[in-house]
C-alpha cells in the first residue's frame, strides 16, 4: 500500500471515527467494517467514502440537525410561542399603565370629608412624613402617597391645594380627612364635616 493511499486512509478513518462518536450508532459496526475496507487498494477509496456517507445517513434526525450551524434552540418554535406571548403581555401591561395613570390624573370625587388634628400632631403619616396639623394635608382611600388635590367646599366655594400624605378616613362614608389647617381654609373646622368636591392637580 503506497503512503498516498495510507494518508488517504487515515484520514477517512479518523473521519469516521469522529462521525461514530457524534452520532453513537452502530459504533461497533462500523469499526470493522473500516478496517475491512482499509485492506484494500486504492481503486476501492470510493468503498470507504461510501461507508462515511451511509453511516451519516443512518443518523438520527436529531443528530443531523445538531451538526447544523443553527442551534436547535434558536429555532424552536416554543421559544417563538414563549416570545410572542411576553410581547404582547408587555404590550397590555403598557396599556393598563398608560389607562390607570390617565384615570388617576382626571380623578374627580365628592363626599363629605372631615378633619383631624392636635390628637395625632407630630406623629408618623402612612408616607413617613410628621403630621402637621396646620400644615395642608390630607388623608385619602386610594388616591397615590404625596400627589395633590384640589378641595372645594361646595356649600361657600372656597378651595384649597392639599398633599395626599396619609391614608383614611376608615370610617363612615367620608372620602377625604383633611388637616386642620387644610380645614379651617375651607371654613367647616366648626362643623366638623363639609361637603366638598376633590380634585386630582399636579401640585400646590
């Protein structure tokens, strides 16, 4: 056997080994029949190719689609399926966002609000502020931490700018707890209670 035919040999067999590995079938088959067709001449080169081919072709499908450039991941077609779905729950969380935030910036009540004062001065509001009962505060249900509010008395039409920093009342139907001094501008400290329409504003 020339060195030709030897080299030519080799690498075919190294070939085939590798093939062997990567696919794991018919391993031991293929072992003896390449040293069969190794001890031929050269004339019978084509054997050898021919036996790299249908033991290439004898492999699983998903072993040839592994020898692919394109990874098996990158085109599954549940990860298409599991892409789409987070776009398009991105897309409806955007549109809630953007409907909740215009609801609350057109927010609009009325109802009866009430006040507090000297009992609960100096201490910790639900936004971690200190209470002032002079200061124009208010406590609100629902309405966002530190937004503002327009408050009208509807019975003598004085209004005030208050900050939502505190939540209640919870108890009553009263909407709105307003601070003292946010009370006494709209005139129902006496009363204790006052007919008022709210507001959403974008500050004081």
């Amino acid at each position: 056997m020339n060195k030709r035919l030897s080299g030519l040999l080799t690498m075919s067999a190294v070939l085939f080994a590798g093939s062997a590995v990567a696919t794991n079938v018919n391993a031991v088959e293929a072992k003896t029949s390449l040293a069969m067709i190794s001890q031929d001449n050269a004339p019978h080169i084509d054997r050898v190719l021919g036996e790299l081919s249908r033991q290439h072709d004898g492999a699983s499908s998903l072993v040839k689609s592994a020898r692919q450039p394109t990874s098996l991941a990158l085109s599954s077609s549940l990860l298409a399926n599991d892409t789409t779905q987070v776009t398009n729950d991105e897309d409806v969380l955007e549109r809630l966002t953007a409907v909740a935030s215009n609801s609350v910036n057109k927010f609009k009540q009325t109802g009866l609000a009430s006040w507090y004062g000297r009992k609960f001065h100096g201490r910790k509001t639900a936004s971690g502020e200190t209470f002032d009962m002079n200061g124009l505060t208010a406590a609100h249900r629902s309405l966002p931490l530190n937004c503002y509010v327009k408050v009208t008395n509807k019975t003598n039409g004085k209004s005030v700018v208050v900050k939502v920093n505190d939540r209640g009342p919870f108890h009553g139907n009263r909407v709105l707890d307003l601070s003292y001094g946010a009370a006494k501008r709209l005139g129902i400290t006496n009363k204790g209670v006052g007919n008022v329409a709210i507001e959403r504003v974008s500050g004081p």
